[in-house]
C-alpha cells in the first residue's frame, strides 16, 4: 500500500513518519500509549504501522506493532482497517473507535496491573476502561488510550527548504537549506537521507535514519559552545532531513589537522582543539551522555578556529551501555573493556579522548600506524600503550596517559582533564615565569624537529 493514500494523514500529531522502531521507548512510556508511523521493510514496499505500548517493563514485547491496511471500497471509498471486520473511513476514525478520545490520567496508566500471589504484576484492564476495544486479541492491555504527539525534535517537513546541494553521497546527500524556528528563517546544513524504492540499501537507510533520529533527540538537549546544535529531524516523509547550524568553510578536525601540517600553532592545539573539546565531552558527560565515538573525525572545526562535537549517532544516555549485537567499530578509538565485554561508560569516551590527544600533535596521523587491527587488539588488552608523539608536551602525554589506563577506575575524569590542560595553558601563558618561558621554548624546540622530520619525509 501506498502509506501517502490518506492526504491529511501528517496533520495527525501521533503520525510520527519513518521515526525508527529503536526510538519508541523514549516516545511511549505509559501503557497505552500509541503512534502510527512508516516501517520500512524489506518486501520492496513501505508499511503504515501502529505501535503501542503494552507492558510498562522495557522488554521486547513491551511495544508492540500492526499493520494498518488501506484498500479502494466500492464508489472508490477509502477503507482502513486493522481486523477485516472493522472498517474504517479515516485513521481519525480507527483510532477513535479504539478509546483514544477517553484519555486516561497519566497517574491511573502507572497502575496498568495488579499483584499476584506468585509475585510480579498481572496486566489488567481497570473497571473503566472494559468498554475500550482491543487491539490485539491475545493481549488485554492492547488498548489506545493516548496518542504521542510529536517531539520538539521532530520537525515537520514544510519548515524546512532544500536549497544547494553541496555533496551527494550513497543514498543521500548534503545541502544548504533553512529552517522556519519561531516565525523566523535561519540558515543550516541539511543531511538528506533518501528511501530506496527497492530492497537494495534498505538496511543502510534505516541504519542511517536510526542514527540521525538519536542524534537528533540527545542533541536536542543540549546547548554548549563546542557541541554541535541540532535543530531536529524531519521525517514524516521522504528524504528523511537532519537539520543542524551551519558554518562558512568548516571540515572535520582530522582533515583540517591533515591539511595545514606543520603550520598549526601549539598554542592553537591546546586551547581552540584540545581544550574545546575536553570540554565538549565534559559537558555532555554532565549531561549523562556517553557519545561512543569520540575521534578527530567527529569533530567539526570552524574557519574561525572553533571546535564543535558532532556524530552523535552511536550516542546513549545512562550510566553505561553494553552492545547488544555486533557491530564494526573504530578499533582504535575503542577502550579495552568496550572490546572486550561491549561495555561503554563515559570513562570509555575518556579513553577515546586519549586518542584525539595523539591525533592533534600528530596533525592527524594514524594511530598506531602500521599495526594490525589483531594487533592494536592484543596490544590495547596487554596495556601496552603509544609512544608519545614528538611535538607532544610532557604534560599533555601525562594527561593521555591518565586517560588511557587500562583499569576505567583509574581513568581521570573529562573534568580532570579540562582542568589539567587549563593549568597547562596557565603555565606557558605570556605571564608566567621563567619556568614557563622554558615551556614554551622546550615547545617551540619540538616544533622546529617536527617540521625537520616532516620535510625528511616528504
């Protein structure tokens, strides 16, 4: 079926588009609890699906998902239904017909069960609520007692305008574009995710919408100098758009590392780079987000020489996160205890953090260069670590190696961390003593071998 057949059906606040099936938990929270949205699948077509929340635990089968069919009746009609025998003029009217107008108090829906004498909860449907039908016949809590609306980070795809297309990459592309926010126009970067007409891709796509979709609401949260700002995603129809700000000439910090080699002032490596972005991870770290993919690629770096932390598609919010299922991942960037037992803490991005450091006073080397990733493996797990780049300061190769124990107990914090390279900073700062003259000449003496090595090279 075609999921576009009912022209009105993005005026429905609980249609929430091709939001991914992983952003449910944080959409619906209550039992009962329910929104209509695009699943893509793999059978060549796309599928209008209703999920709803069932049971208050976050399990597998705590959501579950039916398909909303839509068929031409006689006189050219239209017909939506869930069960053959319950036919519908509208979604309006399917889901209205379920209960959804009867909303239920948020404080009633805690109580979706009741003790047992074996002990946990039975789910049950409350005396008034035995009017409710049931959506699905074998669960009794099946029931549409309130339809999500969306998020704030969902934004509505008419507020947005695709204007330059500036790259065009596998299945999407990169553009200039704006954004109505407030009744005002602002100018941004777009990332427009396109939806294959056939089963080639379509796990790229939903990884890539999945991705975008998380990014976009942990970003939401946020507001920070070094952190990128996100001004949502838009997704109730295809290309899937992620809007964010935009900047006059900026490039990951891994290619502006790459491209000035040998002209990057250290002074500009510890205080716009290293500083930057301490404190960026600081920040979401108080946030109690763990980003998962801390590189000198992650970072975006602005003509004016500010640093912004982006990709937050892998990111989670809590205490820790244990990968579920294989997946590739940026071997080394990755702390020991996430390769081996899938554990990801904030003292995991502290780890990465360590590589970012050998990243900038290697203008964007590769670490651990000419290793195996077999190798980088063993090595990381032995607690054998890199050696400290030539145009490294002691301490800041202190500082890396504080970040890269092998124990995370033992890790510093990223507050340690910004501090550490502030009292740094302090002590070759134009004021200080002769201590701190020395510094800087010890500096400027490694900066000059660098450049020597880097021409023998060359």
């Amino acid at each position: 079926m075609s999921v576009t057949t009912e022209q009105q059906i993005e005026n429905y606040t609980f249609y929430h588009g091709f939001v991914p099936k992983e952003e449910l938990p944080h959409l619906l929270q209550k039992v009962g609890d329910f929104l209509i949205r695009i699943a893509l699948r793999t059978q060549n077509n796309s599928s209008l699906v209703l999920s709803l929340r069932t049971h208050r635990e976050n399990t597998d089968q705590s959501i579950r998902h039916v398909l909303i069919h839509y068929r031409r009746g006689d006189g050219g009609s239209s017909q939506w239904l869930i069960h053959e025998n319950q036919i519908y003029a509208s979604l309006n009217e399917l889901c209205s017909d379920r209960g959804v107008q009867q909303v239920m108090p948020r404080d009633q829906s805690k109580t979706m069960g009741h003790e047992t004498p074996e002990g946990g909860r039975k789910p049950y449907i409350p005396n008034h609520l035995t009017g409710f039908k049931v959506t699905i016949h074998v669960i009794k809590t099946s029931i549409l007692l309130q339809g999500i609306g969306r998020q704030p980070w969902e934004v509505h795809n008419d507020s947005v305008t695709v204007e330059k297309i500036v790259e065009r990459f596998s299945g999407g592309f990169v553009s200039e574009g704006r954004i109505s926010v407030d009744g005002a126009s602002r100018a941004v970067i777009v990332k427009g995710v396109d939806v294959p007409v056939s089963n080639s891709g379509i796990i790229e796509t939903k990884e890539e919408i999945r991705a975008i979709a998380n990014a976009a609401r942990i970003l939401s949260e946020f507001e920070h100098t070094n952190v990128l700002k996100a001004y949502g995603v838009a997704m109730l129809r295809e290309p899937v758009l992620f809007i964010t700000e935009t900047f006059a000439n900026a490039s990951t910090l891994y290619l502006t590392l790459r491209k000035r080699r040998g002209d990057i002032p250290d002074m500009e490596k510890l205080e716009n780079m290293c500083l930057a972005c301490a404190r960026a991870i600081e920040y979401i770290h108080s946030k109690n987000c763990i980003h998962r993919c801390i590189a000198a690629r992650s970072v975006l770096y602005t003509e004016e020489k500010l640093a912004k932390l982006c990709e937050f598609g892998l990111a989670r919010t809590g205490d820790a996160y244990i990968l579920k299922k294989s997946l590739r991942v940026p071997l080394k960037w990755t702390a020991p205890e996430s390769l081996a037992a899938c554990l990801y803490t904030t003292k995991s991005d502290v780890f990465s953090f360590s590589i970012l450091l050998f990243e900038v006073f290697t203008e964007g080397k590769e670490p651990y260069k000419g290793m195996s990733s077999a190798e980088v493996k063993r090595m990381v797990a032995c607690g054998s670590r890199m050696d400290k780049p030539k145009r490294c300061p002691e301490e800041i190769y202190a500082l890396m190696k504080s970040c890269w124990e092998q124990n995370p107990d033992d890790r510093c914090t990223m507050t340690d961390a910004v501090t550490r390279i502030e009292r740094f900073l302090r002590s070759i700062s134009p004021s200080g003593n002769r201590a701190k003259s020395k510094n800087k000449r010890k500096m400027r003496a490694e900066e000059r071998d660098v450049h020597r090595s880097n021409s023998e090279q060359e």
